[in-house]
C-alpha cells in the first residue's frame, strides 16, 4: 500500500510538473540513512519566488517501538539574487504535518502527529542541463504534538523546537 501510495505521489508531482515551464522535482535520498524517502515538487512562481509541497514516509525504530510514518509539508521560498531564475541563496517558511503509528515489543500501539511552522534558509544549484542541488536548513516551534498509546496512555510532548533539513538532488522542467 505505501509503495503504492509513493509510486502514485511521484507520478503526480511528474505529471504536474510537466505542465508547467518551470516545475523541479526532487528527492532527499539522506532521508534513505534514516530509514525515510522524501520528495519534493516546486513550482516556480517568478525568478524570486517558488511554493514547494513535500511527501515523507519513514519506517523507524526507537527503543522498542516500530513505527510506520507519513509527513506532509509546504514551504514558500524567495530567492535573493538569482542568475537562473529561481536559484542561488533562499529564505523560508514552512508548515509541516507527521503522523503514524508504531507497535511496541509488548504489543503496546502508539499513535502520533505532528504539526510544525518556521522559517529557514538555503542554497541552489540549477545546471543549464536541469539537474538541480537543494540544501537547506530550517527551526521552527511545534504547534501541536501528541502521542497516544492503547494501554491508555497520552502524552503531549511539550518540547517546542522543531529542525527541518534538505540535501535534495532534482530535475527542472
């Protein structure tokens, strides 16, 4: 299903992308280290300004929790002097979601989620050929997060900084 799911998005942001002139498609295969994929579509508004929406999935171990999870996000990026268009040093802001959920060796579930906005900034690389390179790094606050276990237990985790990163290869249509 989640395969399935990723298939279907990466389909979408290529299709969608290949609508318009200026439309990148990207991936951030670091995530891959972390037990994550992320893919990311951005479409360029003018040579100063683009909106970028992202997918995540993870599969991860903490402890004895196995979790399965999705993320959403949305970024608004204006770029400081491009020469491409689109390109060179940026600024950010973004609103990003995560849920999922996770099983414990004593068969304990867990569900959580997420929600997180902050500002952050970046650099691109835009090769005449399209090939593209997108680093980043944001901090934000959590606006809203919570865990709840099946054995009754909720917990609210109250820690309020959020990290948002990017080392992302792409193409530009």
């Amino acid at each position: 299903m989640k395969k399935r799911l990723f298939a279907t998005a990466a389909v979408a942001l290529f299709v969608v992308g290949s609508a318009f002139a200026q439309f990148e498609v990207k991936v951030n295969p670091i995530g891959l280290l972390f037990g994550g994929l992320s893919v990311s579509g951005e479409y360029i508004l003018n040579d100063n300004m683009g909106v970028e929406a992202s997918l995540r999935f993870a599969s991860n171990t903490f402890a004895d929790v196995k979790t399965n999870g999705f993320g959403a996000g949305a970024a608004y990026k204006y770029y400081f002097s491009p020469e491409n268009g689109a390109d060179k040093f940026y600024v950010y802001g973004y609103l990003n979601y995560a849920g999922g959920k996770g099983t414990s060796s004593t068969d304990v579930t867990l569900t959580y989620s997420k929600i997180a906005a902050g500002f952050g900034a970046g650099y691109k690389w835009v090769a005449d050929s399209g090939l593209l390179f997108d680093i980043g790094f944001g901090i934000g606050r959590n606006l809203n997060s919570n865990w709840d276990w099946s054995d009754g237990g909720s917990t609210s985790i109250n820690f309020p900084i959020d990290i948002d990163g990017k080392l992302a290869i792409g193409w530009r249509f």
